[in-house]
C-alpha cells in the first residue's frame, strides 16, 4: 500500500483568510470612532494593512482551491494502476521539492515541547501584559526568551532589552501618542 500524496489543501487558509478580514474590517471600523490624533497612524495603518493582507490571501488561495478542484475532476478517467502510479509520482516529486526553511513544513513538524513553549511564552507575556503593563511585559519576555531559548549571553540580553524597551517607549510616547495599556498592579504602562 502507497502513502497518499501530502499535497496540501488551500482550504485551512481559505478560512483563516476569512477569519482575518473580518478582524481586520472590524478593527477598520472601530478605529474610525477613536479621535484622529490616535487613530491615524498605528490603528488604521495596521487594520488596513491587515485587510490589504488577508484580501489578497483570500484571492489567491481561491484560485488555488478552483485549480486543486479542477485538476481533481479531470483525473477521473484514469484506471486504479494509473491513479497509483500517479500517486507515486506525486510523492516521489513532493519529496523532492521540500525545503526546511518552508514555513509549512516546520510548522507541521515541530514537536509538542516546542508548541507548549511557545504557547507558554504567549500565555505569560499577556498575564504580565494584564499586570504590569506593555512596557515591562515586552522587557520580560525579550529577556527571558533571550537568556531561556536563544541561549544569549546576559548581557546581550540585557543590552537588547533595554534598546527595545527604549525604542518601544519612544514610539509609544514620542511618535505615535498612543496610550500604552495600563498594567493592572502598575498603572503606568
């Protein structure tokens, strides 16, 4: 018995293309009830590049959904030992073609330790985002996932966070004027 083809569906990201515009309209929308001061850099720049971003993957993996169909439907007429030898050929290219900096296939082969850090990492940079602030939660997790996964020096990692947290403030406050969310044990931000 042959392995069937991997060859990817373009519906998974048809739906996510969906689920994109719709935040992305919303955040549009929403943005246009905030003063323009704050509105018309980062919120309207960000929703509507978000929207441009999701339009155009919502087009291109349509097209990519009516070819896969279309080359489906045609391959009807063909007998069980050239479906299989089809399916062969189609392995064997498919295997060929891979390439480990694809971001599909690490993705599809990234272990479960691997997912559960990551998602740790997300978790606590939002709980500490709720407590203390944008600007110690992005300190934190910049120094932390330095020193604990990218395996860092100190001091780099200390150099590194220092120059983000300073260029993030400076954005915040100097360039864009855009309140930074207030932490829940420090109001500050």
């Amino acid at each position: 018995m042959t392995a069937p083809s991997t060859k990817r569906s373009a519906m998974p990201d048809l739906v996510i293309s969906c689920v994109v515009l719709v935040i992305c309209s919303g955040a549009l929308v929403t943005s246009v009830t905030y003063p323009p001061a704050v509105s018309l850099l980062l919120p309207r720049l960000a929703a509507g590049l978000g929207l441009l971003c999701a339009a155009w993957l919502l087009v291109s993996k349509s097209i990519a959904l009516a070819r896969q169909r279309g080359e489906t439907g045609t391959d009807r007429t063909a007998g069980p030992a050239e479906e299989q030898a089809a399916m062969l050929n189609e392995s064997a290219e498919d295997n060929d073609e891979i390439d480990p900096n694809d971001a599909e296939y690490v993705l599809s082969h990234t272990s479960r330790r691997v997912w559960l850090t990551t998602l740790g990492f997300i978790a606590g940079f939002f709980l500490v985002l709720y407590l203390c602030g944008l600007f110690v939660a992005a300190a934190a997790l910049s120094l932390v996932y330095l020193m604990a996964i990218g395996k860092k020096t100190w001091i780099f990692s200390l150099i590194y966070t220092v120059v983000l947290t300073g260029l993030l403030w400076v954005l915040m406050r100097w360039v864009t004027y855009i309140p930074s969310p207030p932490g829940a044990l420090l109001p500050g931000g």
